[in-house]
C-alpha cells in the first residue's frame, strides 16, 4: 500500500515576492514591484515606528538625480520637494588647496545633481507609501525562524509560526545578511583603517545649495547642503573619514571641541560652525558578493555590495539595483516566466554588476590614493584636479555618474513607469 504523502501546511500569507529586510532599499524595492503589478511580503525584524525617531538615524543621504526620478515615479515626490535640499553644484578640493573642480548641470537643465533627505523623513515617506499600498504585505516586527528555497517555491516559517511563500527571495537585509550567508554566497570584503564621523552642523554663513568634498590625507570631509531651520539657522550634514583612534578622540571632544575642530578643516568657507546633533562613529570596510544570486534568491543594496562613503553612492547603488530588479521581474512577469526563473537573476546581474563594480573600485581608489601623505602625490592629485576641471567632457561624465545617469537606465531610473 502507497505511503500518504506528507502534506505541507498552506501558507497564511503567500505573494510573488518575500523581501527579507524592509528598510530603505527594502521598501523602495516594494514599491517598485507594486508599480508592476507584483505583489510582495516584507519581513522586517524592527518595528518601524522605532526606526522614525529622530534619535534611531541623524543622517541624511543624497539622492542622486536618477534615483530621485524613480522616487518621484513611484509617488514621493512631495518628500524630495518639500523636505529635500538640491545640490545645484559639487565642489572638489584637496584640503582647502584653492584648486577645486566644480561640478554643475549642463546650461539648461533645471534638474539639480541630487538631493539631500534626511534618513528619518524618508523613512516616514516609504512606510506610508507602503501601508497604503494593497499589494504590499509589511510584517514588522518579525523574523524569519527558517527558510526553504526548492525548485518551485520559497517557504518561510516565522517566529511566531505564520507561514509565508513566494515564488523568489530577495535578501535586502543589509551589509551582514543572514540570508545571503545561509545561502552559502562569499564575500570579498576588508576593512579600512578609518571610521567614518557623521553629524549635522549650522553654519554662520549660507551653503548656496553646494556640496563640499575635501580630501585630506587622514580622509575626505564631506559637508551636504540640507534645508535651513526654523529660526534661519543654515544647516548641512557632516561626513567626515579619519583614522580610527583619531575619530574615537573627535567624538569625545564634545560639541564645542569638535565643532572647532570642523571649523579648523573648513577653513573661513561657512564661518562660525556650531553643533546641531552628536557626533557619531563606525568603522569603514568594503564587501561585494561573488555572485548577486542562488537558488529563487536574490541579493540588492547592501547584501550585495557595501562601499567607501567617499561619494555618497552607497545607498544610490541599492536603489538603482531596484529600478532594474524591478524591471527584470516585470519584463519577465508580461511574458509569463515564473519570477524564480534562473534567466532573470542572470539579466539582474549581468545588468547591475558593471556598474556596481566600476562605482566600488572608484570610491576604493580614490580613498586610498587621497589618502597618501606624500609631497609629490599631493602634486600630482592638485594636477589631476586642474585638468578635470578644465577638460568638460571628463566633467561631463564624471557628473553622469554621480547623477546615476549614466549607462543603460531602466524606465524607473528615467522617471517612468515601465
């Protein structure tokens, strides 16, 4: 006699898509399948209203043009109108050597290089946008007690027991992913001997809209424009890398010494510089994924690669992994592929790898070569500044890249809707 087969209990909550790690790129990731008619599940470990205070994330990103298209495509444009801060120039120096490159929009494009947000108002954005979004089921707090991947279907087991399955995984749970490691997928990854210092700073004088990258042989001081307080006061987010023992002694000199300490490395530029949020360390390092998939998993944003601040790409490359995974599942959703189809974790990747590669091996080599302390070097970096600036297609195409312009854009990242 025939054995019964095992049944497997139905799934409670079942969706195209599971996304493990429902933060920045997470949502956004969300949003964008639902702009495609996909349905997903996020699963977030945190509770979300935690993630709001203003005390869980004093920083703020700048949202590259493209990136800031695909936001207003998927229906945020109010956040970058009403909270964000344009970058209308960028402004490259070693130290405060008086040869800068400056980088503008082309004579007639209104749109601005980026945008600076605070970390916490996105967040409240994209959390709104989701929960009000019918084909977005956002499970948080919870977290993922197991895990299966087969050939035709991702099943999961919560904590609390509920079951969930989907047709792919994507592991948007950060730069030490559960997923991805369980998943058997190496990293090439180091550490840098800095940390990284971030806060929020006012200034006596106006930014203009500009931001500053100052490149020291400690590390590069990065001062983004954000929009002015209440009471006038000019304000910009501080990103500033140095030494490890070093940033350890900054962040304890307290408000008045590390203020004087900025004001000292910004030279007279902004005048008087004072604190407006605590000063707050962690250490740098560099990882990419040996490969972006598995078996019905995918991996974006930091799962995938995690890179030097030096230019402010690293959340801009998660996002851009968005837009394209997006498109990739929608593409492969109008002709009827199952989603975990192998042939689209290959388009996925073969499309994002390049850039997400040349971007890590940029911001890489311009920490280490910025960061030599030598005479000749420094020589040599001052003429290299002094021929960029006066050579306007190699301006021309680094702007492309720090706008996210350049290379072949899906339509989110071209500001339309498949």
């Amino acid at each position: 006699m025939k054995e019964p087969e095992a049944r497997v209990p139905a799934a409670e909550v079942s969706a195209d898509v599971l996304i493990v790690g429902g933060g920045l790129v997470g949502q956004t990731l969300a949003l964008a399948l639902a702009a495609g008619d996909i349905s997903s599940i996020i699963v977030e470990r945190s509770v979300p209203e935690e993630q709001l205070k203003a005390s869980f994330d004093g920083r703020a990103s700048a949202i590259a043009s493209a990136s800031g298209r695909m936001l207003r495509a998927l229906g945020l444009s109010s956040l970058l109108d009403d909270e964000g801060c344009p970058i209308r120039s960028i402004e490259v120096a070693e130290g405060l050597n008086p040869e800068i490159i400056h980088f503008t929009p082309e004579e007639g494009d209104e749109e601005p290089l980026g945008t600076m947000v605070e970390n916490r108002l996105l967040r409240v954005a994209l959390l709104e946008a989701v929960r009000r979004t019918p084909a977005i089921t956002l499970l948080a707090p919870a977290d993922i007690l197991q895990l299966d991947r087969d050939d035709r279907v991702v099943r999961a087991v919560l904590r609390d027991g509920r079951r969930l399955d989907a047709a792919l995984a994507v592991a948007a749970d950060g730069r030490r992913s559960a997923t991805r490691e369980a998943a058997g997928i190496r990293i090439a990854h180091w550490q840098y001997p800095s940390a990284a210092i971030v806060s929020m700073i006012t200034h006596a004088r106006p930014h203009g809209h500009v931001a500053l990258e100052l490149f020291y042989p400690s590390g590069p001081l990065a001062l983004l424009p954000l929009n002015d307080l209440a009471d006038g006061r000019h304000r910009s987010a501080l990103v500033w890398s140095v030494e490890r023992p070093r940033a350890e002694g900054l962040v304890k000199l307290g408000p008045r010494g590390f203020a004087a300490e900025v004001e000292r490395y910004l030279g007279a530029r902004l005048g008087a510089i004072d604190m407006l949020a605590p000063a707050v360390s962690w250490p740098l390092g560099f990882h990419h994924a040996e490969r972006y998939s598995a078996r019905r998993l995918i991996l974006i944003g930091d799962a995938a690669h995690g890179i030097h601040p030096i230019a402010g790409q690293g959340l801009n490359l998660g996002l851009r992994d968005v837009a394209v995974l997006a498109e990739v599942l929608a593409d492969g959703a109008r002709k009827g592929l199952d989603l975990g189809d192998p042939a689209l974790a290959r388009r996925y990747e073969a499309w994002r790898r390049s850039d997400n590669s040349l971007t890590a091996f940029a911001t890489d080599t311009l920490a280490r070569f910025f960061g030599i302390d030598s005479r000749p070097v420094a020589r040599l970096r001052r003429l290299g500044l002094s021929m960029v600036e006066h050579f306007p297609p190699a301006k021309r195409a680094f702007a492309a890249i720090a706008r996210g312009t350049a290379g072949d854009l899906p339509p989110l990242l071209r500001g339309e809707l498949g």
